[in-house]
C-alpha cells in the first residue's frame, strides 16, 4: 500500500475555501477515478507546520493503481473547469506531490 500525498499553499485569508472546494472536487470528481473519502484524509498546518499549508492524503495500492486514476482524470471536463476556479485560492507554484510506501 501507498500515500500519495498532494499538497499545496492556500492564499492568506482562503484556507476554508480551498478545503471546501478540495472536499467538493473529492465528492464530485475523485469519487468517479475511486478516490473515495475512506481512501482520502485532509489535513493542515497547525502547530510548526505553516497555517496556510493543505496536503490531501490518498491511499492507493501501487503507482499503477495512480497511474490508471490519472489518466481516467484526464478524460473528465468538469475536473479542468474545477481547476481553474480552485486556481483562485492558492498560490500558484506551490502545488506538490510526494508519495510514500507504507510499511
């Protein structure tokens, strides 16, 4: 098994919208690649960590398993036109991904 983890910045004063509008893409648009919310944790800066950061936790088996998510994401229109409007809430560049074997 393994994370994939996403990350990104929120702009100052747009946290609570880019989670909501992270957990409405995970409804919407990651439930139909199998992103479902018992596969799926947000979490964010806090105490040492930076207010503004947002990482989305998602729990796969293999880099196929990402990899056959990906490129079914890619045939769905709704998830470009939700980028665009989600591009308002964070800060540009800051977007990134890790991912992590669970042992």
């Amino acid at each position: 098994m393994m994370i994939a983890r996403w990350q990104f910045q929120a702009k100052f004063g747009y946290k609570n919208e880019a989670i909501k509008s992270i957990t409405n893409w995970y409804d919407e648009i990651g439930s139909q690649i199998g992103w479902t919310k018992n596969k799926v944790r947000i979490i964010t800066g806090s105490v040492g960590a930076s207010e503004a950061l947002v990482e989305c936790e998602i729990q796969i088996k293999d880099m196929k398993e990402l990899d056959a998510s990906w490129a079914k994401l890619a045939t769905i229109k709704k998830h470009k036109t939700w980028g665009k409007q989600f591009e308002k809430y964070i800060i540009s560049g800051s977007t990134k991904w890790d991912f992590y074997r669970v042992v």
